[in-house]
C-alpha cells in the first residue's frame, strides 16, 4: 500500500520535519513507484541532513536518472563513492547510466569496478552482465551469464532468484 505509506510518512513529517528515516523511506517509496521528482525533492532533504551520507547520495543519484537527468545522476552516485569508496550498488549504478546511452565501454569498466566477493554481490554483478550483453545482442555471452547465475543461486538454494534466472534465461532462447 505505497499510497498508506506516503501519506503516513508526509503525516510523520509534518510533526517531526528533520526526522531522517521518514525522509529516507519517503524518498525511496516515491523511487521504488517512479515518482522520481518527490524522489529528488526529499533526496536532497536527505542530502541537507547528512550530507556525507551514501545512502543519501545515492537515492539523489537514482531519482535524477529516473528524470532522465544521467549526468547529474553520475554525479550523485560518484559522491557516493567519494563517501564510501568501493560501493557496489554505486558503480553498478553509473554502469547502467553509461548503457542506458550506449557508451559501453564506460559501463563495462564500471561493472569490473563493482566487483566484490560476496555471493550476493557477485550473482547481482553476474545478473547485469548478462542485462550488457543482451543489450549489445551478445545473445550467447548472456545465456552463459544467466547460466553461472543460475548455477550460484542454486547452490545458495535461493529457489526464487534462481527462476527468474531461469525465466531470463528462457528469454534468451526463443
């Protein structure tokens, strides 16, 4: 019930205006349903608190690319990355920038950037190779991509994330 939770967080804030986690959970309702200029309107409340804060940086850096603003977006999620340097969800961000305008070669070294040793990190990495390749119509690199994926969930017994590999997968294939 995102519209419950938007009108309860702007209720909550209209008594507590500088309370941080309502502005952050608003801000990312607003992400998560598209509504990308309240998204930056309480993304940059967020940013006036705490202005050193990842989080903060990176919800400006998602609402602006939602607007279609990528060089802004770029921006945002680079301070991110100046707040805590080696940030996976940052360089995964500037690389989707980057292939959104076709500039591959800066979205792949964005996606190298972003890779980490954890399984989770490594499977999501593994999840946007796959998403590069098939963009670029590298059909056969994105099945192999889908398929290492697929192989890391189910050894995680992550049944759910393995299916919609699968399903990405089947796509691929017809």
């Amino acid at each position: 019930e995102y519209s419950q939770a938007v009108e309860r967080y702007n209720l909550l804030l209209q008594l507590y205006p500088d309370d941080y986690p309502a502005i952050n959970n608003l801000a990312y309702t607003y992400i998560y349903t598209r509504q990308y200029a309240e998204a930056k309107v309480h993304a940059s409340r967020l940013k006036a608190i705490q202005p050193d804060s990842w989080y903060a940086l990176q919800l400006m850096g998602l609402a602006c690319g939602g607007l279609g603003e990528y060089e802004e977006a770029i921006t945002h999620f680079q301070e991110a990355l100046q707040a805590s340097p080696g940030a996976f969800w940052s360089h995964v961000s500037i690389g989707l920038v980057h292939a959104i305008n076709q500039r591959w070669p800066e979205a792949w070294a964005e996606l190298d950037e972003s890779l980490v040793r954890g399984v989770e990190q490594n499977a999501i990495r593994i999840r946007f190779t796959a998403l590069f390749h098939t963009a670029r119509g590298n059909l056969q690199k994105a099945a192999v991509s889908n398929q290492e994926a697929v192989r890391l969930f189910r050894s995680r017994e992550d049944f759910s994330a393995e299916a919609a590999e699968l399903r990405s997968l089947s796509r691929l294939q017809m």
